[in-house]
C-alpha cells in the first residue's frame, strides 16, 4: 500500500519523462522489431485513444464553466479591458508561435510511424470561418468538430452568465443549479485528465521506442527545435509584446520587471498559473502598487483564460505535427490553428502540463495526429516552465496597463517608490 501511494503521489510529469527517456533506450537497444511489438502498438493506441475519449466533453463543460464565471454587470470598463487586451495578445502569441514554426520547420526529420492520417478537404478562410458557426451543435459534438463545439459552449457559457443575473428569481435559481451542475462536470472531467495523464508514461515509452526503434538516434534532433522555438517565442512575447504595451501605457519596463520577478520566477519553477497566484497577487499589491479591487479580479481571471505562452506552444507544436506527416497547411487551416489555439489556452487549467492535454483542441481542430502528443510529452517539463511564465507575467503587464489607465495604480508605493512616474 505504502509504495502503491508513493507512486501516484511521484509527479506525473517526472514519470512521462522516465517513459520518454526508457522509450528511447528500448528503442535504440531493440531496433526496428520493437516497431512491429503488437504489445507496444497496443499501449500506444490505449492512449491515443483516451486522448480523444476527453476532447469534446472537457472542451463543452470547461468553457461553459468559464464563460458562466464572468459576471457582465460587475464586469465594469477596467474588467472588460482587461478581457479585450487578453484576448488581442493571446492571438499575438499564438500567431507567433506559428509564424516560428513556420519559420524553422521544428518537426522536419522526425518520421511518425504507425499512423494513418487521412488530409482533410482544402477549404479557403471564409468556408473555414463559416464552418466554426455549427447548424447542428450536437452533431458537432458527435462528429468530433471541436472549434464549432468551441463556439457552442461559449453561447452556452455567456447566455449562462447573464441568467444568473436575472432579476426573475425562479430563473436565477434553475441557472445557478445549472451552474453548478457544470462545474461538478467540469471537476469530473478534470479527474478524468488525471487519470489519463497517469496512463500517458507508458503511452509515451511505447510510441517514442516504436518511432526511436524504427527511424534511430536522428530522430531526436527535431526536438531541439522545438524547445528552442517555443524559448525564442516567449522571449519575442515578453520582449516586444508585452514591453510595448508597457511602454504605450508610459510605465517604465524595467522598473516593471524588477517587480515583476518574484511571480516571473515562481511560475517558472512551479509550472502552475494558479499555484503561483498568492505570489502574483502579494507582487502587484506590494511591489507595483496596484489596487486591490482590480488585481483580485483581473490576475485570478488571468490565471484561468490568459495563457499567451501556451498559446506559442500550441501552435508551434501544430507545426511540428505538421511537418512529421509532411503536410503544408493551408492559409484556411493556418487561421483555424491560431483560433483554436487562443480557445485552448483560454479553457486550459492553471496546473502543470494542463496545456498538453489541450493540444488535442488545437491539433484536432485540423486535423493533425494526436501522436505527437505522445512524442512531445517528454520535453513537456521543460516547455511547460517557459510557457508558464509567460503566462504569470501576461497577466500581471495587462493588469497593470490597465491600472494605470484608469488611475488604479500607487506610483509612491513598491517598485515606483523612487518618484519615477514612469
């Protein structure tokens, strides 16, 4: 019993990368028979198949949840600038991490063995657009479309939001058990992730030592890649985006970071957006003077659907599937990618690799295989710390912008202290 719990108590990401790593040295010990194991084949397809099991339910009760959050009456003008502008840098950081991947090709070299993948019908931007808005919601939900299912639980969601605001009491009462009944499915779906991410170690070890034992050692290579793209897109968000919002708003970048550091570092060790909140929280109070009543809604609210560097992630790594089945993608299937992307880092939970099993949204929505969810998930750990950060300090340069745009910022207190009004 004793080892039992010490296992599941073991970090889930620590035992992916073991996977990863023992899959690897099967691989290369083994050769090409291990790609023909019909054992192996079989594990693999277990969790390729469980990734798919989650997609649509854990997209349609989570976005739900979210959207019922938000509050439009309290919502207020500094609230809803703070959406806007998250909103507008998630589709930045999700354009740049695919015009990097664009840029670099990170899965060229790396061969995919064992997957058929059947290319969709080339469609141009307006028929894709138009096809995001489903004529029949439930059979979106059935046929696997996820950003028309997107697009449907937002409806739901924010339709939500405004019935619990009613001021008919019987309608307040049966959309706030609604409500509830969506979170208990959105906490049972979350379970659900976790168990699957405690299957997704031995998923990864038969899928690397199946494409490790057919293609060798050259296959890691495209993996470097990868890391060093997803490194170069959050230093491009960080240093051109979010430097430039702060300079617009004439605060001072510098002093901004020097505050900043505390939660910048936390979120990079941690690899959790919500585990870092009382740090991001103390740091705008104490270190950048910023009203409480504006960061207790704006940087737990970023925690939840502001996740620029996640965005970088998911549309890079949709490049990268792109490359391994040799595909170009199309300008129709380039903007799809960006949506679904800035919806995922939207619906993706604030906890370490959270963003991992979101991939599924953005590869689904074109059709890319769930395999390489398996190959990347043992670099996760490393791309799971940059991306993470990115995130903290989205939150805490968008909320303090608007702070200062609407005066709600002490520039006599933390950082600022100096007198400089920046």
């Amino acid at each position: 019993m004793g080892l039992w719990k010490s296992y599941f108590e073991f970090p889930v990401i620590w035992k992916i990368t073991i996977g990863f790593v023992l899959g690897i040295i099967v691989g290369l010990v083994v050769g090409p028979p291990v790609a023909q194991n019909v054992g192996f084949y079989v594990v693999a397809q277990i969790f390729l198949r469980f990734l798919k099991f989650i997609v649509e339910p854990l997209i349609f009760f989570t976005l739900v949840l979210g959207a019922a959050s938000i509050n439009p009456k309290t919502l207020g003008k500094a609230g809803a600038s703070v959406i806007g502008i998250y909103i507008i840098t998630s589709i930045i950081a999700a354009s740049i991490g695919l015009g990097l991947g664009l840029a670099i090709h990170p899965g060229r070299g790396f061969a995919l063995t064992g997957v058929k993948v059947t290319p969709p019908k080339p469609v141009n931007f307006v028929e894709t657009a138009l096809h995001w808005i489903p004529t029949n919601p439930f059979a979106a939900l059935a046929q696997f479309q996820v950003i028309p299912t997107i697009v449907f639980a937002l409806f739901v969601g924010i339709a939500l939001a405004y019935l619990r605001i009613s001021e008919v009491e019987r309608i307040r009462e049966v959309s706030e058990v609604t409500y509830k009944v969506f979170d208990a499915m959105s906490e049972v779906m979350y379970r659900i992730v976790r168990f699957v991410l405690e299957v997704a170690p031995y998923g990864v070890f038969a899928l690397i030592a199946i494409n490790i034992g057919k293609s060798g050692i050259a296959l890691l290579l495209p993996y470097g890649k990868l890391i060093g793209g997803v490194y170069l897109g959050v230093a491009l968000q960080i240093g051109i985006v979010y430097t430039s919002i702060l300079l617009i708003s004439r605060i001072n970048p510098a002093k901004f970071f020097r505050g900043a550091y505390d939660a910048m570092l936390t979120a990079y060790v941690t690899r959790s957006s919500s585990g870092t909140l009382p740090v991001t929280m103390k740091v705008a109070d104490e270190k950048l003077g910023i009203n409480r009543g504006l960061y207790s809604f704006t940087l737990p609210l970023g925690a939840t659907i502001n996740m620029d560097g996640t965005a970088i992630y998911q549309t890079m790594v949709a490049v990268f599937a792109a490359d391994v089945i040799n595909r170009t993608l199309t300008a129709g299937e380039m903007a799809t990618v960006v949506s679904a992307a800035v919806m995922a880092s939207i619906g993706t939970a604030g906890v370490p690799s959270a963003g991992l099993i979101m991939l599924t949204v953005t590869l689904g929505s074109v059709g890319l295989p769930f395999a390489v969810i398996g190959i990347v998930a043992g670099i996760d750990v490393i791309l799971d710390m940059v991306r993470t950060m990115n995130n903290v300090t989205g939150d805490l340069t968008v909320t303090t912008a608007v702070a200062k745009a609407f005066k709600l910022i002490d520039f006599n207190k933390g950082v600022w202290a100096s007198g400089e009004k920046a």
